[in-house]
C-alpha cells in the first residue's frame, strides 16, 4: 500500500491529561482527507524503542510519500520544525515505562546524527505567511521525541526499500500559546509544503529554540 502521509504524535506524559501533538494531528487528518489525501495517524507511546519501532513499523507497512512526526514542548513559543536528530538517549525524567536512559545511543554503531528531510526552511516561511508562530528548531532534545526522530532518519538513509521517502520532526507548543485548531491548520500547512516542495528554500536562519 502507498499513501500521502504518515502523521505521528505522542500519548501524554510527565503527569499531563493530554499531548496537544496528538489532538493537532487527530483534528489535522481529516482536513488532510477533505484534500483528497490518503493520511495515516499513529499515536506513539511515550517510551524510548518502542516508539520509534511503532512507527517505523507503519513506515512499512503504508510506505508514505512523506512523513511528519510531531510531539510536545512545552515552554516553547512556536510550531517548530527540527533540523537534526542526534544519536543520544540522555532522560531527563523518566519515559512512561520507566526508563531513564542516559548517555546511551538511539541505534549504536549509527552516525551521530541526520537532518530531517522535510523542507524545513519553507515549512516555517509558510506559517509565517500564514500568521503562525513559526521557527526552525536546532535540537529535538534527547528525549523520546529525538529517540523517534532519530530512529525515522536512520531507517529513511539507511533502507533502500524505502527510497525517496521524506520525513521529519515538529515540535509543537503548549495548548496555552498555540490552541489545538491553531496547530492542526499549521500541520494541515506544514504537509501541504512537505508535499509539493522537492528542494528547501535557501532563507536565513530563524530564531534559536
Ligand atoms: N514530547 C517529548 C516526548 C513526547 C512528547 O510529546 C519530547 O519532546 O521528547
């Protein structure tokens, strides 16, 4: 099976009754679907391995065009596109099945990091046109959210079968800075762009998150 998407977002962690990355990608899917898109939506759980095993096992099974990973992060101001996943496991609280990896490789012997492959630099220029909060992000921290992210690239460089698939990382606030409509009219946007555009914009950098 081939569809448009792959969208993935994270079950609640840290003691939170929600993860905004999932409610934006559960109210982003059938925007997606009204577009005549063929979108899958996977919740991951908030667990190191496991995860990223979750989602690389859709990545096998529906063989998207493009693949957009999204999580929380909290304290940030801005829907933010990563640029680069880093081969480094280092918890700062526990995952939800309690472990607190430190210091440890995603996938050992693996490079120490990749860049995403989705067009980050116009994803952000399109949300700014659009009004949104916006920026290119320079580290996914070393949690489970890079854990996925890097997991996605290794695989996305290193398995020919899955030749010319594109993916990435994007962080999104809090409810309480981006609203939950708000973000998933800004997924709705950041797949739109992954999808059309082949080669990044050559903009300058954004902000620092
Ligand atoms: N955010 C965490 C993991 C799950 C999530 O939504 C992170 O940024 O690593």
């Amino acid at each position: 099976m081939t569809i448009d998407v792959l969208l993935t977002g994270f079950s609640p962690f840290a003691g939170a009754a929600r993860n905004e990355s999932w409610d934006a990608v559960v109210l982003a899917s059938p925007m997606l679907r009204e577009q005549g898109l063929d979108v899958v939506e996977v919740e991951l759980p908030v667990e190191f391995g496991r995860a990223g095993a979750l989602l690389l096992e859709a990545l096998s099974a529906h063989r998207p065009r493009v693949v957009i990973a999204t999580g929380l992060a909290a304290g940030r101001t801005a829907i933010t596109p990563e640029r680069v996943a880093i081969n480094v496991r280092d918890a700062r609280i526990p995952d939800n099945a309690g472990a607190s990896p430190i210091d440890e490789p995603v996938v050992p012997g693996a490079p120490v990091g990749y860049f995403s492959t989705l067009p980050i630099k116009a994803m952000v220029a399109a949300l700014a046109t659009d009004g949104t909060p916006g920026s290119v992000s320079q580290t996914a921290g070393t949690y489970v959210c890079n854990d996925v992210f890097f997991q996605l690239q290794h695989r996305l460089a290193t398995d020919a079968a899955l030749g010319g698939i594109r993916g990435g990382f994007v962080h999104v606030p809090s409810a309480d800075v981006v609203d939950a409509r708000s973000a998933a009219r800004a997924l709705v946007r950041l797949v739109e762009v992954a999808l059309r555009t082949q080669a990044d914009a050559p903009l300058a950098g954004g902000a620092e998150h």
